[in-house]
C-alpha cells in the first residue's frame, strides 16, 4: 500500500501515519465501522455521479434539484434502474478513465481489520522497512 493511500485510510479510522502505529484490539469495531461508513458515502457519491453522467448523456436535465424537482421543467428520468446500476457497476470496475474507488482501495485494510478484530489481536504498521509502502499486520498473523 502506498504511503498516500496508507494516509488517507488511516485517517479515516481516526489515526495519522507515523513510523508506527497500532490499532488496538478494542478500538477495532469503531475503525471498522468508521471505514464502512466512508465507504458507503463514497458508494454514495460515485452512484449519484453516475446518474448524473447518465442523465447528462441522455439530455436529461442535471443540477442540484433535478433529482427532486416535479415542476411543469423537469425532464423524468428515462431508463431503467438497471441502466443505471449498470452504469455504477461499469464506474466501480476499474476503467482507465475513473478513479480507483474508496471500496477498492481500503479492501485490504478492511479485511485486514476484520481479521483482527474476529482475532482480538491489534494492527500494527511500521513504515521503517519500505518508506514508500506501510506494511500493515494483525500481530502474530503475519
């Protein structure tokens, strides 16, 4: 994992990368659900967007309101639900033109999380070994 992404997760989870640190087996439920949670809102965030570049390619009307206006102006929304999951899922894959999801990028950590709190056993990192990745391990699972 690289430093940049090792960051912005662990600050998700309330911590701050340093040359090591620990997630105690105590406070592991709480960094789980924190990460589930920006997970989720970015899940949020990248479907509301896809919506959006769906009704901006159909010509349909876009904006703050749109979703919600029911005046004489707004244009419905044509398609399907599966149109537009299929969208999402086609942003969520990993093209060339989208960014690497949230979902993606902290699926290790997530795991890794999860393993250690089934466990009861802390995670640990120690960046002193490889100062452009952050090696994350459950203690005594590595």
């Amino acid at each position: 994992m690289t430093s940049a992404a090792a960051s912005e997760l662990l600050q998700l989870i309330g911590k701050d990368i340093t040359r090591q640190g620990i997630v105690v087996a105590i406070d592991l439920p709480a960094a789980i659900g924190a990460l589930e949670r920006a997970i989720g809102h970015d899940d949020a965030l990248r479907k509301q967007d896809a919506v959006s570049r769906h009704r901006s390619h159909k010509g349909l009307e876009t904006g703050p309101h749109a979703a919600h206006d029911t005046g004489p102006d707004t244009v419905p929304v044509t398609g399907s639900d599966d149109a537009l999951d299929a969208t999402h899922r086609a942003s969520a894959s990993g093209s060339d033109d989208e960014p690497v999801s949230l979902r993606r990028r902290a699926w290790p950590l997530l795991d890794q999380l999860r393993q250690s709190s089934r466990h009861r056993v802390p995670v640990v990192w120690d960046t002193r070994t490889l100062p452009s990745a952050v090696p994350l391990r459950a203690a005594g699972y590595v």
